[in-house]
C-alpha cells in the first residue's frame, strides 16, 4: 500500500518553521500585554512563563529540524544560529531544498 503523505524537503520544514516562530512572536509581543492586563496581578507571572516556555520550544525546535544526512541543524551557521533555513548544509553539502525520496517509503 501505497503512502499518500507527501515528503517535504528540510529546508521547507525548516521555512515553515521559521515562518510560524515569527508570527508567534508577534503573537507573543502584541497580546502579551493584554493578556498581562486580562490577568490582573498574576498576570505577569503567566505570561511570563508563556514566553520561556515559547523560548525553549522554539530554540529546542530548531536544533531538531537537521540534515538528514548528517544531522546538523539547518539553523546553524558555524558556533552561530540564525533564523532562516540553510539551502545547503554547511557540514556535508547535501541539498536541503530536495525532498527525501525514501521518506514516503514503507
């Protein structure tokens, strides 16, 4: 049987989660202080504890998206991380924007 999911390439992965991170930041920035408002005086606490736990979700995420040859992050550029997708990876130069063939195999 044939598998209907269709593989997308890491760095597609990787834009798509650039793309959400940045919208949830603005997220975070704009309705951060309201919801600090809505709240009252715990309100800081809250959301405060939203924002680490933003933080550590998509610093974690990051790291995780990688090449599937090596295992590098597409995120990191020598000791640096950035947030945009590598097309290539910097440590074996496998093309990240082909999508993985054996991916849709059973």
């Amino acid at each position: 049987m044939a598998n209907s999911r269709i593989s997308k390439s890491p760095y597609t992965r990787g834009k798509r989660f650039m793309v959400l991170g940045l919208l949830s930041m603005l997220l975070v920035v704009w309705g951060g202080p309201t919801l600090v408002d809505m709240l009252g005086p715990w309100g800081g606490a809250i959301v405060g504890g939203l924002a680490v736990i933003w933080l550590l979700g998509g610093g974690i995420g990051s790291f995780l998206l990688g090449c599937p040859r090596c295992g590098k992050s597409l995120f990191m550029r020598g000791m640096w991380s950035v947030p945009w997708p590598a097309r290539t990876c910097s440590r074996c130069g496998n093309d990240l924007t082909v999508a993985d063939r054996s991916a849709g195999k059973a």
